[in-house]
C-alpha cells in the first residue's frame, strides 16, 4: 500500500520532568503506577494497577474498572482474547476479563487457571500468551513447562524443554537439572507456530496445535537471555541485549537469514515492532530508531541532534499498521563508554520530550501543529493525575488517540492478513551451493534404482523356468554346465577333423562323421539357448512346416501361402485311406522324377547323396494329405525338389567348402 502522508508529532512536552512530577497524585493518597498497556481494537487503553483493571479512553478518562482479589503483575501487559475477553497475570493466577462492548454489562473477573481462593500454590508463571483464532491460552511455569489451555479451561497438552528424539537429547544439552523455559510464550500467527527459550540460550518452536517441535536453535554463544519478536511475514526476530543484535531467523527452518548490529538498548526485555510492511524497529540509547527492511536494509532515523538523546521505550505501532510511534528523550548530558563487549550509557536528568510519527518503510515524516503540551494538560486534568505515568504510557494514548495521524485504521485482523501476505509459500532451500551435488547424486540414485530393478526382473524370471522348478537350481546349474562342456568337446573335435581334411584326403565317412558333429553341437546350442539359458523359457525358433494340416470333419491344406479347403469326404477313416493311397502314388512319381533328374545332372558320389535327401524330404509328407488335382501334384513335386535342394546344399556345403580350401593350400 503506497502512502503519501504522513503526519508527525514532532512537538516537544513543555517539561517531561516537571509533567511526571505532576502526574504523581501524592497530594491525595499514595501513587499508583500502572502495567504495560494494551491497546484495543476499540481505541481504548487498557491496564491494570495492584487491585484494579482499569479501560481507559483515548482522552485518560476511565471508561470502566473491575475489582481483582489478586494484585496484578505490573510487568505483564494485558493480552487480547477473544471478542470481549482479556487475560492477565495475578499474583499466581491468569485472571480472565469478560466485558460487553459500550458498557452493555458489567465486566467482571474470574479465575482462568490457578490455585483457589483459599489455596496457595508456589508455581510462578513466567509468561502468557493467547491464540485467537483457535482459543487457545498458553501458559509458561516455572520450572513446569509450556501449557496449552482451551478457552473454557480443558487442558490440551503439556510439554517441557527436554526432548529426546531418535535416540539422542534435544534441548537442555548441558543442563538437565536446571533447565527450563524462561521466556514468554511468542505466537506466530501466520504460521501457527509458538517460540520459546529455555535457560540455556536455546529456541524451540513448536506447533500451536500439537506439543510437537519443528526445529531448536541454539544461541548460547551469544546469549542465554534475548526477547523474541513474530514477524508474522515468514521471519522470526531474536533481539540479544548484551550484544546489541538483531537476528532474522527463518520459521520454517529456525536458520539465521541476516544479523545486524544496533545501538545499545536500555533494558533486557527491548523488543522491536513489525509493521505491516514487514519492516522491524527498534529504539536505542544512541538516539537513533533503527528499522530494518525483510531483507536487512537497514534506515536510521532521528529527528534531532542524537548527541544527548535517548530512546528509552520500544515504539508503538500506530491505528493502520504502518506508521510508528517514537519517544526520543532529550538529556542534560550522556556518556557512553564500553565494558567487556557491551556498551553502557549513562545520562543526566531529562530536559523534553520529542514524539514523532513515521513510516520505516519509505521514511516519511510529517508534522502537525498540535502541541503535545496541550495534550498533556489534557491528561493532568484526566482520572491519568491518580497514576504514575511514564513515556510508555505517553506513548500509548497517543497511539490510541490517533493523534496527528491521516492513515485509515484497520482491525487487528486486517493488519495480520496484510502481513501474513508478505510471508513465503515455498520452504527454505537448505542445499544452496550444492546443486550439482545433489544432480550428480540424483543421476547416481536413479541409474542404481534402474540397475536393481532389471536384477530384480532376472531373478524373477529365472526363477520361473520350467526347468528349474522340475528339477531344482542345482540340477539345472548342473545340466548347464555339462551341455557347455559338451559344447566346447564338440567344438574341439570339428576343429580337428577340418583341419586334418585340409591336410590330407578324407572320404565320405569323416564328412559325414563331421555333419553328425555339428548336428549334435547345434542341437545342444538350442538346448543352452532356450531351456538351459539364464533367461526366461523360449521355444526353439525352426522354419514352418510346409505339410498341410488336417481337420477330421473341415480338411485344410495349409501351406506359407495361403489355404486351400476340401470337401466331399465325410468319413474319417475312408479319408485316411485315400490320403495314403495318394500319398504312395506321389511318393513313386515323387521318386522316379527325382531320380531322373538326378541322374541326367551328374553321376558322381554326390547324386547319390541327393537323391538320399530328396527321398527324406518325400517321406515327411503327411499320410493324411490330400491332392484333388494334377495341378495339386505338379506344386507340390516342385516344392518337395525345393526342400531337396536346400538340405543337400546344407549337408554338402561344409565339404565343398572344405575341398575348395584344400585345392587353395595345395596350390598355394
């Protein structure tokens, strides 16, 4: 949201030392000194002071006070629960405030949680905090733990600073005896998430819903005491006193994002303000107002000579959410000096006041000619002049006035929406620099994954062989190895005889000894290839058969191109004689054809061998076969000729290729 006004109250108190004094209301009884204030939705200031709950108006006029049976816990400021409702600390108790809007009925205070009445209890509450959105009031015991409460007083759950996870301690390293949370429970409302400190200078966060933590962070190399700060906008801001630093954490990870050094801070308890626009400031008694943007810029402010001025009090957030309120006290004098690492300011007695409004985010100051004298004359004649009032107060009605201030104010809800916009929706990447690490181990994990998976469907499908499960891994291992090493005898003994028929003669005898050979060695390579092979069971891949098939009632001659039909037999046993009748008067025909043709080509040892083939090749013919036709008869003469040929080049080929490479050496 672009702002273009701003208005400032850059007015100086006539005499804040004398207007203090004037305040105390020691002329008519003892002075009441008033808690840290809470600033309501409804513009009013509210505060309690020993006894008493008071609703103050932006003017200092009492708009209402509730009696409280346990003197509060000035320390504490009041905390906003749900509509109508207030918690505070009393004494030992969380007292709840129940009140109508206007005055509709009367308020009255009642006992949250806590010991009764008439009963004492030594437990010391060190911190609250309340959750809204899901009515849920945490509460921080003394050497107990963190308790989460419902609004209507059903415990949810409780856990203390130790954890022990996955074998190994989380938190309380060093200290198991006298560790505890020391903090005030801090929400996260964007988030749901809750941060608290233990004594040993670790920060834990956890889930509102749940006691589970979701990361610890230690920083007792700083510190062991520092103020916690929700950012509502993805950041968590730790403020550590002693060192004068300002740590951005991550929520979602707990890891430090930047850290800048600020002014020294004049209590142990100094925390800043998140602005809607995600900007933290923080007062220090250098005079200065730092203000940091999400990233760590950093913008310092002052709007006088900060030679002899402080800011004592952190600054309030005004009415819209993004403008701040700022006290700068001017002094007599200030010496600042160092010891060890710290550094302490010492000041004289206040001279004025100076009250400025502003936007960190763009550093846009504006004035307005209102006079903060008129203001506090307007507060001493106010039910204020009962009360001690310190520039923390001044602050606060200022605030809840709205003085000077052109911004249009928002709900609390408004404001937390706007601010939880600004947070990131993606985790922190906790591998920056290691990319190509992380890709190199990428490529290694899946390659792994593809390698253990291919074993994994081998073993599945070795396991699966029908040999295997017959006879057992061992008889298969067995017979494997055995039909390699017939492999390897047979390879042994063709080399051998190829090489002694190169060298001399040989006759038929060795040829055929060497064809049976290579036989019985491509049959036991099937073997190792199909039913002994490692692989899954496949069936031997030999040519089509060239016989047709039959049927009893349909006859089908079936041959690789294409199917011819027969009708006209209807008994089966009258068929096959037929089919055999037939069958010998083609084979006589078959043979007489072959052996002419044989016998007109040559006369040598090796017709004798083709004819020997192609009366095999004749013998396969099915007895069932059926020929309807001379045309039926001539095709399938011609195409057992062809069956002829081919396993006589088959059989001849190794020797013909063997006389050819006898021939060449001879000559050679």
């Amino acid at each position: 949201m672009a702002i273009s006004l701003f208005l400032v109250v850059s007015l100086w108190l006539c005499d804040l030392a004398s207007s203090i004094s004037a305040y105390h209301y020691s002329s008519r009884g003892p002075s009441l000194r008033l808690s840290k204030p809470l600033i309501g939705n409804d513009g009013r200031v509210y505060a309690c002071s020993e006894n008493y709950f008071f609703a103050f108006e932006s003017n200092g006029t009492i708009a209402w006070s509730v009696h409280l049976e346990f003197k509060c816990n000035v320390s504490m400021a009041p905390l906003r629960g749900g509509p109508g409702k207030i918690y505070l600390v009393a004494e030992n108790r969380v007292l709840e405030i129940k009140f109508g809007n206007r005055g509709t009925y009367e308020p009255e205070a009642q006992v949250f949680f806590g010991p009764e009445t008439n009963q004492q209890d030594a437990v010391e509450i060190i911190g609250l905090s309340v959750n809204t959105l899901s009515s849920t009031v945490f509460i921080n015991l003394r050497g107990r733990g963190l308790f989460a409460y419902q609004s209507y007083g059903r415990l949810r759950w409780s856990v203390g600073p130790v954890l022990n996870q996955s074998g190994y301690r989380q938190g309380c390293r060093k200290d198991l005896t006298n560790c505890f949370f020391t903090s005030v429970p801090v929400l996260d409302q964007c988030e749901a998430s809750i941060y608290i400190s233990n004594t040993e200078g670790e920060l834990y966060c956890l889930s509102v819903r749940s006691r589970q933590f979701k990361w610890i962070q230690d920083f007792s190399s700083l510190d062991k005491i520092f103020t916690i700060t929700p950012g509502n906008n993805g950041h968590l801001y730790v403020t550590v006193p002693v060192k004068a630093l300002l740590l951005a954490l991550d929520v979602y990870s707990g890891n430090i994002l930047w850290q800048k050094n600020i002014g020294p801070l004049s209590k142990a308890d100094s925390a800043p303000v998140v602005d809607s626009n995600g900007w933290v400031s923080i007062g220090s008694l250098d005079g200065f107002l730092y203000s940091f943007s999400p990233t760590g810029s950093l913008q310092k402010f002052s709007r006088i000579n900060a030679e002899n001025v402080v800011i004592q009090v952190g600054p309030m957030l005004d009415c819209s959410g993004y403008a701040v309120y700022v006290s700068q006290t001017q002094m007599e004098g200030k010496i600042s000096y160092g010891i060890d690492e710290s550094t302490h300011v010492s000041a004289g007695q206040p001279k004025a006041a100076l009250f400025t409004l502003l936007v960190p985010a763009t550093g846009s100051i504006y004035w307005s000619e209102s006079s903060p004298c008129q203001f506090s004359s307007l507060l001493q004649e106010s039910d204020l002049s009962q009360f001690i009032i310190d520039e923390e107060i001044l602050l606060a009605f200022f605030a809840a006035s709205n003085t000077g201030n052109p911004l249009q104010c928002r709900t609390i809800d408004q404001k937390l929406t706007s601010s939880c916009s600004q947070a990131r929706t993606e985790l922190v990447n906790i591998y920056t620099g290691n990319e190509r690490a992380i890709i190199l181990f990428l490529f290694f994990e899946s390659a792994l994954l593809a390698a253990l998976a291919g074993v994994l469907r081998f073993c599945c499908t070795f396991w699966a062989k029908k040999k295997i499960k017959n006879q057992g891994l061992g008889s298969f291992l067995e017979k494997r190895r055995s039909l390699q090493l017939q492999k390897k005898a047979f390879d042994r003994k063709i080399t051998e005889l190829e090489e002694k028929a190169l060298k001399e003669e040989t006759g038929d005898e060795v040829h055929e000894k060497m064809d049976d050979m290579v036989r019985e060695r491509e049959c036991i390579e099937r073997k190792l290839s199909t039913t002994y092979s490692l692989g899954r069971d496949m069936t031997d891949s030999q040519s089509k058969s060239l016989l047709p098939l039959y049927k009893e009632k349909a006859k089908v001659s079936s041959f690789q191109g294409g199917f011819h039909t027969l009708s006209g037999t209807t008994s089966g046993e009258s068929s096959t004689e037929e089919d055999a009748n037939m069958l010998e008067g083609m084979d006589l025909s078959d043979r007489a054809n072959g052996q002419t043709s044989m016998e007109d080509d040559t006369s040598s040892d090796e017709e004798s061998v083709r004819r020997r083939y192609i009366s095999a090749s004749d013998a396969k013919a099915s007895p069932k076969l059926i020929i309807s036709s001379p045309e039926e008869q001539e095709r399938l003469r011609v195409m057992s000729l062809e069956e002829g040929e081919r396993e006589f080049v088959q059989r001849s080929g190794r020797r013909t290729w063997l006389k050819r490479r006898k021939t060449l050496s001879s000559t050679n």
